[in-house]
C-alpha cells in the first residue's frame, strides 16, 4: 500500500496533486497518517460528499458547505475529524486544500 503512495504527487502541505489518483485505499493510508484509525461510515459519508462536490467545482468544500450539504453538524466533523476537519478531509479525499483554511 505505501508503495502506491510513492507513486503519487503530494504538494508540500501532504495535499495531493492529482484527485484522478485517489482511490479508497490511499484514503485509509492518509487517513492513518493524519490519526484517524478507522474510517467510519460518517467519515465515508462525508469524504464521498467532498468529492463528489470539489471535483464538480474544482475546490474542496468549506467546512460550512460539508455541514450543509451532509447534515453532519460542526461539532460532529470535528468529532470525527480533529483540529480542522475541512483540510483533513480534503486531504483524505484527495482534494486540494480548501480556500481559507491555514
């Protein structure tokens, strides 16, 4: 599995380069990598959302368009996704990183 990591091109932030290469697999390596032993099917929930919704616009949804859009609650996301769930998502589903987060 780390193999198919060293295949792909992350920028300097561990964001992947190209979402064309994502695939479920590499999304439980990154996952791992940023704490998240088990993706759950909340996180699959939300990780299918990001994708589907960044690769249609071109950007990784905000934390506000992945409560919107999933019914998750704020305090839920970050629940499942410690300290910044918008960028750990986004990175998990292979997007780039979302527009205002730091």
């Amino acid at each position: 599995m780390l193999a198919e990591l060293t295949a792909i091109a992350f920028n300097e932030e561990g964001f992947m380069t190209d979402p064309n290469e994502w695939t479920k697999e590499i999304a439980e390596v990154l996952a791992q990598q940023e704490a998240i032993e088990t993706l759950t099917a909340e996180h699959w929930k939300i990780i299918d959302f990001c994708r589907q919704t960044g690769l249609a616009s071109g950007n990784a949804p905000t934390l506000r368009q992945i409560s919107a859009g999933t019914g998750i609650s704020t305090k839920e996301l970050f629940a499942l996704y410690p300290k910044g769930p918008a960028k750990k998502v986004a990175k998990i589903a292979g997007l780039g990183k979302p527009e205002g987060c730091v």
